[in-house]
C-alpha cells in the first residue's frame, strides 16, 4: 500500500516472512487464503481502502487487540506488525483484471469516484413474463414468492397436507450442495415448481421437487466487510438480488442470464447490499449495509424492468425528511438495511428496518435521538417521502440494530405492527396512531442503562450478538399468535479512548459461546401477553414459518430443523441437518405434494462461530 500508510508500522518488529505465514497460520481460516473473506470480512477490494486510508495505527490496534476473534491479543507483536504489513502491502498490488485502486489513487485530490445510483446497463429482456403485479399481490397457495412469503411479511403458509398429527414424519426428499462455506442465510423462493436461493456471491435455480440443478449464476467475486446475501426479488420472469459491490442486478429466471446491471452504492465507502429487495407496483426497493464501516444508509427505488433509479431515502438525515434540525445525526455513517422490507398494499408504504448509528459505541459525537438509527421508518412507496416513524432505540451505543422487517395484521379493526429489535424486545405498534402498545422483554437484561466507559468494559445483556437479528417475528391468524426467535448472549462493550482507535468507536466482545442460548417464544398478538416459551441450549437465528393445520417450523444454530404445536409449544419433530440454520422454511406445492425448504450450513467463524457447508434440504412426507 502507500509508503504513507507503511511508514506507519515501520518501526514495529518485523518478521522474515514479511507476514505471509502468520496470515496463513492465523487469519486466512476465517478471512480467505487471498483475503477476499469468508465467514470473516474481507481484508481486500476498495471498499477496505476506502475504510483505512490514512488510519493504519487503528488499522494495527484492531488486529492487535481483536485478533485472532477466537484468542484476541496472544500473538506477538512482531507477529501483528508483520500481519499488517502484509495485508497492506497486499493491497498496494493492482491486478490486471481488478479495480484495486492503491491508496496513492484513492487519496489524490484529483481522484473522484462517480456518485451512485448510476445509469443501468440494460443487456436484454426476460424470457418469460411471471409473476406479475396482480399475481404477487393475490399468490396462489402452492409458491412462496417472497423472503417472508407476503407483503405483511406474516410467513404464514395456508397449505394443509403436513398436519401436526404427521409432521414427525417428515423425511428428507432431496439435498443440493452448493460447495460453498460460508453464510448462508436466504429464505428459498418458489415458484411452479422452481426454486431460487443465493449465497453471497451466487445464485442458484432448481427443481423444486427433486433438487436438481437447472442453472447457476456466478457473479464475480468482490471484498466486502461483511459476505453474506439473504436472497432475490421475482417479478416479470427476472430474479432480483444484491452484490456485494453495492450493484443491483436482475437475471432471467428462466436460465439465468445477466439482464440489467444497477451500480447502487459505492463500496469504496463501506457500502454493500446484503438486503433481499422487494418489489411492489412495479418498482424495486432496496436498502444498503454498511453502517459499521463508516457508510450512511439510504434506501432506494427502481424501475424494477430496466434498474432505472426513480428516487432515494437518506436514512441519515439531511433535511429533506423533515428531521429535527437539533438531532445532528449520525457521527459516521449509521442506519444500515440488513434484510428486507415490508409493504402494505392498501396504502403503498414501505415499512423499513434501519441499524445502528455510527459511531457505534461512542455516542458522545452524535447527541440527539440519531434518527432514522434502530427504527422502523414508513415511507410512500411512490414518492420516497417519510410518512412516519417508531425508534426503538434512541441514540444506541450496544449496536441493538432494527436488524429484521416488522410483521402487519389486523385484529378487532385494529392495524398492528410487530417489531423484533437486537435489543431483545419485541414491540408492538398501532399503525394508525403510531402508539406503543407493548414493549417485551424477550431476555434477560444487565447494566442495558449504564453508561460505557472507555478505561474498562462494562457487561452487558444482551450483548451486540443478542436478541431479534435478520429474522423477525412471524405471525399465526388462526390462533392471533406472534412467534420470534431471540439470541441470549451477553457483550462486554468499550468505549473507545480515542478517534483512531477503530472505525466503531471502541469495541463489543461476546461471551464464550458456550454461555450463548437461545428462544423461540409465542404472544397473543393483540396484548404481547406470553403463551409459551421453547429455550434451545444455541443461538436461534432462523425465520420462523406457521401453517393452516397450526404448525410451526423453525431451526437452530446447532443444526436442528424444528416442528412445534403453534397452539401449546410442544415439541412435535426435529431434524439435525449437520449445520447451522439462520434462514427461514419456506412451504410450497410441487406436483401436488407439500415440500419444506430448509437451508442448513450457515458458517461464521469470526461472529457465530458454527460450521458447514451451505446445503439446500428438501423435506416432505413419506
């Protein structure tokens, strides 16, 4: 990298291998053999320029003091000088068929990166022209067209072969393996017969009866923090996803050709999509990542046919949201879309999940509320602009994201909300009078009000890994039940004693996995009052998904796929599947009989810690 940055950890002991062994010995397991990630960021591509141009002392104290994530601070020093040497100087190579740009380029004065959204490269049309409009808002029982199957976002299946009288003898049907390690976190989606799913880089399509492969599509590899895609939008014969590089891209559903291209948001910023866009009127809506690297995020709409940019959201406000002008947002970046969006037909709102605020966990640089940061914001769909919002975190310093999309229903001629927060509580909102109705605790709760310290760490529960992460409460019309899944962990949060200490204003550490738990809880979905509780001695991460014979599925982080009686909690099946579930079950029809859809091998060495490869289940009755 630039002599300005290496100058830097000059000094420092060096090693003989300039580094190269200790990365491989010591950081190559979770962060790739060539730095492009793995189930840790990648420590490669633009976007890390963009994050420690100029700050390689910070760039060095994380490592020192953070890594190896598994045995923090126990290598020697002039281990971790050379271990940053070696990943700057890396970085200072500019391959022939990379836009690697050095820091000397990133940093001139002269250099200026274009501002996304961009014009859409346009390379042809759909094959086919399903579904459209009319089919996605009346979808017929046998597919499972979205993330969270509906608009409301309920994940509510009316299919009703696989009863609780015969769901423990579900088997599995078919397997498909992707051959990759990694997170695997996308909810399947299904149309007549047909199967689509992501990982981080690549998209996949089958049969959805037999799991054979139809087409894949491989989409260049690309550094980003954080490697992981949750899914894709169908509308008109395309499937919609986000990269990692910040592009919105649409594929021909049919054989999965390339058929427009939308630079979003700028990765040399810190921006990534891992969010599943959604589509509604005609338009495609997506928000960015990026909040923990410095980026600020916006949500955006496309003309969802050619990626044409129609208007943007500034989830950090600018004023032209209508703001308080006293609230002066955000240190560094903030508001993050981690997965998706839920829509209300009825009246065209978009109802958004927004992350954290930046810095972090220092918010001594942010006073005010930090608006939209930990909330949900509701916004015309045709327009853009906010029609109202509900914060269930002002000014946050634990990093206890809005991380999943909220749950709609209507009960007794009320309109309800159901929003599941990192801060381990579930709310629930009336829509029309945006007042809180309920606001419970779905774990235990430590030193939540106390202020952080930058001379000791304080512990806290729950921890940054704790409570409602990307999968949100789901909802059961039959019994008017809300079920969510919670992580019980608990941190140790820092504030950071300096600005170059790290791009996150101090530090967040977890407690040994070994003490990480997990709930599946259920509530009347009118009062929050608590029906039942399942404890599971691992983290539950996956969505959950309930069905017109009173069924509910889920999985854990161990491994295990999960059937319950929605009505009392009782245990009805399990399943281990060899890996870690963090996606939801998606319920669908294939020439006549009822398959689950379970993706199993989510891997994270460097936050969750579990293992496995992505493999796609299918499981039906005998």
């Amino acid at each position: 990298m630039a002599a300005a940055m290496l100058t830097a950890v000059a000094p420092l002991a060096a090693a003989p291998d300039g580094g190269a062994a200790s990365y491989r010995a010591y950081c190559a397991t979770c962060h790739g053999a060539n730095r492009e990630g793995a189930s840790g960021p990648a420590l490669s591509g633009d976007g890390f320029v963009q994050r420690w141009r100029g700050r390689t002392p910070a760039l060095h104290s994380l490592i020192s003091n953070s890594m190896p994530y598994d045995a923090p601070a126990t290598l020697t020093a002039a281990q971790y000088a050379a271990i940053t040497r070696y990943i700057l100087a890396q970085n200072a190579v500019k391959h022939p068929s990379s836009t690697i740009r050095s820091v000397e380029q990133t940093t001139s004065r002269a250099y200026r990166p274009p501002a996304p959204p961009s014009v859409p490269h346009v390379y042809g049309s759909a094959s086919t022209a399903s579904p459209d409009d009319n089919e996605l808002l009346n979808s017929a029982d046998d597919d499972w067209l979205r993330y969270n199957r509906d608009y409301l976002g309920q994940r509510h299946s009316p299919l009703t072969q696989i009863t609780a009288q015969n769901v423990a003898t579900l088997v599995p049907k078919c397997v498909f393996q992707t051959g990759e390690v990694g997170s695997f976190q996308a909810s399947p989606v299904i149309r007549a017969g047909k199967m689509y799913f992501t990982t981080a880089n690549n998209t996949y399509a089958l049969d959805a009866a037999t799991c054979h492969k139809l087409w894949k599509y491989e989409y260049p590899p690309v550094a980003a923090p954080l490697a992981v895609n949750r899914g894709v939008a169908l509308y008109k014969g395309m499937l919609i996803r986000g990269t990692l590089d910040g592009h919105l891209i649409a594929l021909d559903a049919e054989n999965g050709n390339l058929l427009w291209d939308e630079w979003v948001a700028d990765n040399r910023s810190g921006h990534f999509i891992s969010a599943v866009p959604v589509v509604f009127g005609g338009k495609v809506f997506i928000g960015e990542a990026g909040a923990d690297y410095g980026a600020a995020g916006h949500v955006h709409a496309f003309d969802a046919l050619n990626g044409r940019h129609l208007w943007t959201f500034d989830a950090v406000p600018t004023g032209r949201e209508g703001a308080p002008t006293s609230d002066k947002g955000q240190a560094v970046g903030g508001a993050s879309t981690w997965t998706t969006i839920t829509v209300e037909p009825a009246t065209r709102r978009l109802y958004v999940p927004l992350g954290n605020p930046g810095l972090d966990f220092d918010g001594a640089a942010r006073p005010g509320p930090n608006l939209y940061s930990d909330s949900i914001v509701v916004i015309d769909a045709d327009t853009g602009k906010l029609e109202w919002y509900a914060q269930q975190n002002p000014h946050d310093v634990h990093d206890w994201d809005t991380a999943a999309a909220p749950v709609l229903y209507d009960l007794d001629q009320k309109r309800f909300m159901a929003v599941g927060s990192k801060d381990a509580r579930l709310y629930l909102y009336d829509r029309d009078s945006h007042v809180l109705i309920a606001r419970v605790n779905l774990t235990g709760r430590l030193n939540d009000t106390t202020p952080l310290s930058s001379a000791h760490g304080l512990h806290v529960c729950p921890g940054f890994l704790g409570g409602v992460e990307w999968n949100g409460p789901a909802y059961d019309p039959l019994d008017q039940m809300i079920f969510v899944n919670t992580v019980d962990w608990c941190g140790t949060f820092r504030r950071a004693k300096n600005a170059h200490e790290n791009a996150q204003g101090g530090t967040g550490t977890t407690d040994p996995p070994s003490e990480a738990r997990g709930w599946l809880r259920a509530f009347d979905a009118a009062t929050g009052e608590q029906r039942w509780s399942y404890e599971a001695g691992t983290p539950m991460l996956a969505g959950i998904t309930t069905t017109a014979t009173g069924v509910l599925l889920t999985g854990t982080a161990q491994g295990d796929f999960l059937a319950f009686d929605a009505r009392t909690g009782r245990k009805l099946y399990g399943f281990y599947t060899g890996g870690s579930i963090a996606a939801g079950p998606s319920i669908y029809l294939a020439g006549g009989r009822e398959y689950v859809a379970v993706a199993s091998g989510n891997s994270s060495k460097s936050l969750w810690q579990v293992d496995g490869a992505s493999t796609l289940i299918v499981f039906g009755l005998p």
